[in-house]
C-alpha cells in the first residue's frame, strides 16, 4: 500500500483545505486503506454532465484542490485550442454546500493564469451560464452544480465557446491536463482581468424569453417550485413578465438552501418531491404545477389528469407536447433531436410534418449539437431536459417553463388539458409507453460491478422480454450510424419497441430504458392498458436479465 500512501500525502501537501487535510491525514493514522482507495483509485472524469460527485477530500471527490486541477486543465485545454483566453471564461454557481468555495477557487485559478474572468453576481440557474457564453462572446464557460443530484454531491460543469457542453476530445485533454497539475498561481478579484457580469446582459435573456413566449395578461393559476434551488426569483420574474398575474410559489421550498430540508431528493421525479406543491395546487385549485431542479436546467409538469388527480407528466410526455408546438411552426431547415434512451414518437411526428430529425448519444451535450449548422427548434432528453430556443446552448428549465405554459394556457382557453393533447398525439401516432429502470450500486466496487454486468448481458443478451423476441442487438460501443462509440446496449423488441441498458454517467447506477409502441387506434385508453401490461412484463424479465 505504499503507493497508495504516497499518494494520499503528496495529495495533503497540495491540499488547500484544512479540513480535507486533516480527514486525509486521519485515515492515514487508522489504517483505513479501503477508505482510501475509494477516494483515490477513480478519480472524477468529466461524464455524461461534467464531472460531479461526492462533497469530499481525494481526486475521487468534489473538493477545492479537484476544482483547482479541473481549473488547471480547462486552460490548458483552451491554449491548446488556439483560443484567446483575453476573450474571457464565465463562472457561475448554485446554491449547494460548497459551491461557493469551489466558485472562489475556479476564479482564482483563472485570473492567476492570465484568463479573464466573467463571474456571475450570485448564485443562478445553469442555462444563465450557457447563454453568458454566447452573448459575451467568452470561450468557455464554468458552472458549479451538480443538478438535481444528492446533497452530498456537487460538480462542475465546463461549455466551450458555442455556449454547449464540451464533448471528446475535449474532455480527454481537460483530464489530462488535470493529471498534471502543479500548484497554480492564485489571482484575485481586483485585477484588472476580473469582470462581473452586469444585469444588463442577463436582461438580454429575460427579455427574449418574455417576447418569444409571452401571453396576454391572464389569471391562469400556476403553482411554482425550485426545489431549494436557484431557479425561484429568475422564474418568478420570467412568469410575470411573460403575462401570469396568478403564480403562487411552494413557500418552504422556494430560498435557495443546500440541505434541502423538504424532500428526500431534490430531484422533481423523485416521489414525495412534488408533494408541498400539489397541496397547494389542490388548495387554489390551480391548473398546473410547474416545477425546477436546484440548478434549473431542468422541467417538471404536473397537472389534474381526467379522474381529478394530480399526475406528474412523465418526461417524454412533456417532450411530445413542446416538440409538437416546434413541429408545427417549424420553418425550412429546421431540426428537433432527442437521444436514444428517450421515445422515438418526436420521430414519428417530425417525419410525419416533413421536419429532419436527429437521435443523440445520452446527454443535452449530444442534443445540443445535433443540427450541425442547422437551426435546431427543439431538442430534449427525456430526463426533463428541454432546449426550447436556440439562444441558450444547453438544456433550460426557465424558457422551457415558458413555453410549456404558454402552450397549457392556449388549451386552456379553448376548453381542453395537456392531456387532451396527448391523446391526440398517442390517437394519430400511436401509444408509446415508456419505463425505466434502475439498479443502484453501492461504492465502493459500483464501477466494477456495473461494468461486469454490462459484459454479462453484452455476451450473453436476452432472446425474450416480456414474450417478445429480441430482433436485433446493438452494441453502442462499436459505435451505431452517426453516433460516437459509449457505452450501452439496445435491444430492438419485434413489434416496435425497445430496451437500452447503460451504466449511469453521474451516478453508480445501471439503468435500463423501455418502451412499447401500440398501433394508433381510437380507443386510446385501450392502447394504454395493452401498453402497461407489456411494459410490466418486459420490466420483471429485465429485472432478472440485470440482477446484480
């Protein structure tokens, strides 16, 4: 273990924080070398969203001495990209434990490098940071966050000049510049390359938003969360701007506060995450609830269904109805995109209206992308991740709340739901049903594990889930037409459904996607039931097909 100790000490003795220090130092003294090689055997790569992971001291952590190699490696990376680094970097930060600290260290880093720093005045939503890029003209940008993850977890989210997520190669060059990291230089905020971004420049955004998707003013009653995140004052402001004199916010949930005290996961799929808010919405008798993640890259929808209950509409659901809306006044050269773990009905529909449409690698940074030089209308992932306007180049929470609302009120006026709409859509396009699955391993031999079940199930796939066969094998490592090589398996079910099985980019956890596919036919809700009774099915097979 020698190795092992030696690298735990040079660790300490680059360590900024005190505290790290002393733990690391601490499990040194016992001995406790299974503690130690989970923080230093895998250290944190920039995955699906960045890197993001567990608040705590060693490379395998979220702490101040990884944010200052990450910080180190970015301007490498954009020396190495011939990028003018006077042009700037934007910093931006949530409101989790940490964030701030790890802000101050990313800032310093840079302005000690001779990089010019756009800092955001305060804690904000993520899609502010995409959108600063853009309109500053900056290389690149740096968010704090870790989403909608644990909150223990932070992270750190890095976008290149077009205002999207870096994508390989980049991140392989960022890592290994972290790799080799020094002890950096440290700038402070009164120099002269140090910048707060003023509110003007953040109106540029409010402003658009409100004009693209302002309605007249109405008391169109909606019930508001941001889940102890950033999202509350800018959508608060967003809403009343675009029209809405009847917006009513979760009051315990509405400051920003890294404990999150309200839910057990700040994340608005989670069950019980939405409960304060149907309370309310039942109280007001409001017609929807529209929810945010803490960083407020992130949408949920939820609204009175057609026996007089409050359902959480699934995240393709709300992906169906946007799209349908961009769909339908989408001009030449237009494109919408989605990623292959989402449902394949915005294909349908796009090919349906003549509109090119494009499937992703799992992560807005793949969506982002995905019209080239095209014009991309709308893009989403089904894990309520929605680009609603090529302005921002990442998934946004804020505009795409928005639109959703926009799109609910004009039903509204014409005596119908989102989910009339709906049934619109499953009548002509037939009913695509969808489920996920999710197998959670705990550290510290998650990777391993995950990685040796997927070369299980890769060797040996199923023949049968839920009675029907598997008509095709796609092993997404090899790469599948147009999409880069990742990990992940799809299997093509012989009636139009399929299953995609990937290790998770942010979290140990192995997850499987489904979805069944039922011819349109009239009786939708007929079609439904057909459809959950083959997604149960296919659900158990997977369950013993993936036991870990």
């Amino acid at each position: 273990m020698s190795s092992l100790h030696e690298r735990v000490q040079r660790w300490i003795e680059a360590d900024p924080d005190e505290r790290d220090q002393e733990t690391l130092r601490t499990l040194l003294a016992k001995g406790d070398d299974e503690e130690l090689e989970r923080r230093f055997s895998h250290p944190l790569t920039f995955g699906t969203a960045g890197l993001r992971g567990e608040e705590m001291a060693g490379p395998a952590g979220m702490n101040r001495l990884t944010v200052r190699r990450a910080t180190q490696g970015v301007s490498a990376w954009l020396r190495h990209c011939g990028l003018d680094v006077t042009q700037g970097v934007v910093v931006g930060r949530d409101a989790r434990r940490g964030s701030e600290a790890f802000n101050d260290e990313v800032v310093a880093v840079l302005l000690g490098l001779g990089v010019t720093v756009f800092e955001m005045p305060c804690p904000l939503p993520t899609p502010l940071v995409a959108f600063a890029v853009r309109a500053l003209g900056a290389v690149a940008g740096i968010m704090i966050t870790a989403s909608h993850n644990p909150p223990a977890d932070n992270g750190y989210k890095l976008y290149g000049p077009d205002g999207s997520q870096i994508i390989a190669p980049h991140d392989a060059v960022v890592e290994a510049a972290m790799a080799n990291a020094a002890v950096p230089p440290l700038g402070s905020r009164g120099s002269a390359h140090h910048h707060v971004i003023p509110e003007t420049t953040l109106t540029q955004y409010f402003d658009h938003m409100v004009a693209r998707f302002r309605v007249p003013t109405n008391d169109f009653a909606i019930v508001y969360t941001p889940l102890h995140g950033v999202g509350g004052d800018p959508m608060v402001r967003l809403f009343a701007d675009a029209g809405y004199q009847s917006v009513h916010v979760v009051s315990e949930q509405f400051a920003p506060d890294g404990a999150f005290p309200t839910v057990a996961f700040p994340n608005p799929e989670e069950p019980g995450a939405l409960d304060l808010a149907f309370a309310l919405a039942k109280e007001l008798s409001a017609s929807l609830v529209v929810a945010n993640d803490p960083d407020a890259d992130r949408l949920c929808i939820a609204a009175v269904d057609a026996t007089g209950a409050w359902r959480a509409l699934r995240g393709d659901e709300i992906g169906w109805l946007l799209g349908d809306v961009a769909l339908r006044s989408a001009q030449p050269g237009d494109v919408v995109a989605t990623t292959i773990v989402s449902s394949s009905l915005l294909g349908t529909m796009a090919d349906d209206l003549g509109v090119t449409y494009r499937e992703t690698l799992t992560g807005f940074k793949w969506v982002s992308k995905a019209a080239g030089t095209g014009h991309l209308c709308f893009g989403y992932e089904e894990a309520l991740g929605y680009g609603v306007d090529a302005l921002v180049g990442d998934k946004d929470g804020l505009s795409a709340a928005l639109a959703f609302a926009k799109m609910a009120y004009e039903l509204f006026l014409a005596g119908r739901t989102v989910f009339d709409r709906l049934d619109d859509l499953e009548r002509r396009y037939g009913v695509h049903a969808g489920s996920q699955l999710s197998l959670r391993v705990p550290p510290p031999a998650g990777r391993e594990v995950l990685l040796a079940t997927m070369a299980r199930v890769r060797a040996t796939p199923p023949l049968l889930l839920g009675g029907q066969r598997v008509v095709e094998v796609v092993d997404l490592e090899l790469g599948w037409p147009e999409l880069a090589p990742t990990e992940g398996l799809l299997w093509r079910l012989e009636h139009g459904g399929r299953v995609v099985v990937r290790p998770s980019g942010t979290e140990p956890k192995l997850k499987a996607y489904i979805e069944v596919v039922v011819e349109p036919r009239d009786d939708v809700a007929s079609s439904r039931e057909e459809a959950q009774g083959l997604v149960a099915l296919i659900r158990s097979d997977l369950a013993a097909v993936l036991a870990l």
